[in-house]
C-alpha cells in the first residue's frame, strides 16, 4: 500500500490558497487540500522579524506523488521560499483507499 503523507504549506490570501488547492486536486497530484482560516505568522526573514496573515495548506497525498507536488509549488507559489513540510500519516483503509485513487 502507498505511504499517505500531508504537505504543509503557507499562501498570503484566500484567492491563491484556493487557486492552489484546486489545481493541486485538478491535476490529482493531491486527492484534498484543506484551506484553514486566516493565521498570523511571525518568522524570521532576511534579518528581520516578520508578521503576516497567511492561510495554512494541508495537502493530503502519497509518497509517489511528492516530488510532484513539491514542483507544482514552487512554479505556483508566490513566495520566494515557500514553506514545504512533509510529514507522513496513517489512515483508515477506507480513507486510505480513496486518496490513492483519487490523487
């Protein structure tokens, strides 16, 4: 069976957090993205200290798919370094069954 992982990633606004995540699921290189809602996020960029609104992505997909996925961010992503966490997961098999045929 395929390892199921989740991709983290950031974007700026609504508007391209859902252009993302519909195009993610349009192509099947994920079978859900979940937007959640507005965040602030603090980091350190460049030497300086940063505050934002930011929307959080969670992209739920399979190890084959990663390095996909991982290039359709960075042609799509409108930050110069997007932020790309990849964390592995276990599911039901029901759920399990349904993300590796639908993404």
């Amino acid at each position: 069976m395929a390892q199921l992982i989740l991709i983290l990633t950031t974007m700026p606004d609504d508007d391209r957090a859902d252009a993302l995540a519909r195009s993610l699921v349009d192509e099947r290189l994920a079978a859900c993205v979940n937007v959640h809602g507005p965040m602030a996020s603090t980091y350190r960029w460049k030497g300086r200290v940063e505050r934002e609104a930011e929307r959080q992505l969670v992209i739920k997909t399979t190890a084959e798919r990663r390095a996909a996925v991982e290039a359709r961010l960075r042609e799509l992503h409108p930050y110069e370094l997007p932020e790309i966490v990849v964390l592995t997961a276990a599911a039901s098999d029901e759920y399990a069954s349904w993300l590796m045929a639908d993404g």
